[in-house]
C-alpha cells in the first residue's frame, strides 16, 4: 500500500474516537473493511490491547525503526519523517 495513501486514512481518523475502546474497535473495523477484511470481537479486542500498549510506551522513532525491519524501504521511511516533522 502507498504510504501517502496510508496516511490519508490515518489523518482522516477523528482523534475523539481514538479516547475509548469502542471507537477504537470502530476505526479498526472501518479501517479493516476499506482493505476487505473482516475482524472477529476477539481479534479486535486483541488490536485495541496492542493499540493501548504501544501509545504508552513507543515514540515516533521507535515505531520508524520497527517498520524500517519489518521491510519498508528507506525512501518511504525517509517520507515519513518528512511528514512528521
């Protein structure tokens, strides 16, 4: 998928619905279904837990470098810092 596409998606993500659990259950079920998967209450439960565990404890530049071993290329890692800075 195109980063600036990703993006896109994430900015158009109202912040308020990211405060509680079932907002967040609703922009992962939204998010998901804009890719055509569908989640389980299980596996959504799952991605809220891990949502909830890396807003307390990654930063900007954490979450760079684990994409960057994940396999995104250095130009688009590169865009992404441009973007946010």
């Amino acid at each position: 998928m195109d980063i600036g596409k990703l993006l896109n998606m994430v900015r158009s993500i109202p912040k308020d619905k990211l405060k509680t659990d079932a907002g967040l259950k609703e922009v992962i079920r939204d998010l998901g279904k804009k890719v055509g998967k569908n989640f389980t209450d299980k596996e959504l439960n799952g991605y809220v837990e891990k949502f909830r565990h890396m807003s307390r404890t990654e930063n900007v530049g954490s979450l760079l470098n684990k994409l960057s071993k994940k396999g995104v290329n250095a130009k688009d890692i590169d865009s992404l810092k441009k973007r946010f800075k």
